[in-house]
C-alpha cells in the first residue's frame, strides 16, 4: 500500500462523514454523537501524520462509529 492509496481510502471516508454534517443538521445530533464525529473526523485528518509507513497506518485506520452505517 502506497501513501496515495490510502489518502484516498481516508478522503473517502471524510467525504462519507460530511453528509452527516451536512444532511442532518448537526444541531440535531446527541452531543454524544457530535463528540464521535468530531473524533473520527480527526482521526482520519490525522492519520497520514501519525505514522511513518502506509501499511501501518492503514491497519490502524479509525473505524466508523456504528451509527454512522
């Protein structure tokens, strides 16, 4: 696995997390919920910088919380 695969899988994932602030009004979240998003949100930001190979990123790529499926 290469850096640019894995962007990729992370920029697919953020933009399969957006719709959630943007099709449901945020507003309309659990606090809770709005908590998990914003932390799986920064995660995936986050990923790229937190380690040094792909592969090892990748096997620790954030899992979606479960409401979001």
């Amino acid at each position: 696995m290469e850096w640019d695969e894995l962007r990729g899988m992370r920029d697919t994932a953020l933009l399969n997390m957006d719709k959630y602030q943007l099709a449901i009004p945020y507003s309309l979240l659990t606090v809770a919920k709005q908590t998990e998003l914003a932390a799986y949100r920064t995660l995936l930001l986050d990923l790229p910088n937190e380690y040094d190979d792909p592969k090892e990123a990748m096997a620790n790529f954030p899992k979606m919380p479960t409401w979001m499926n």
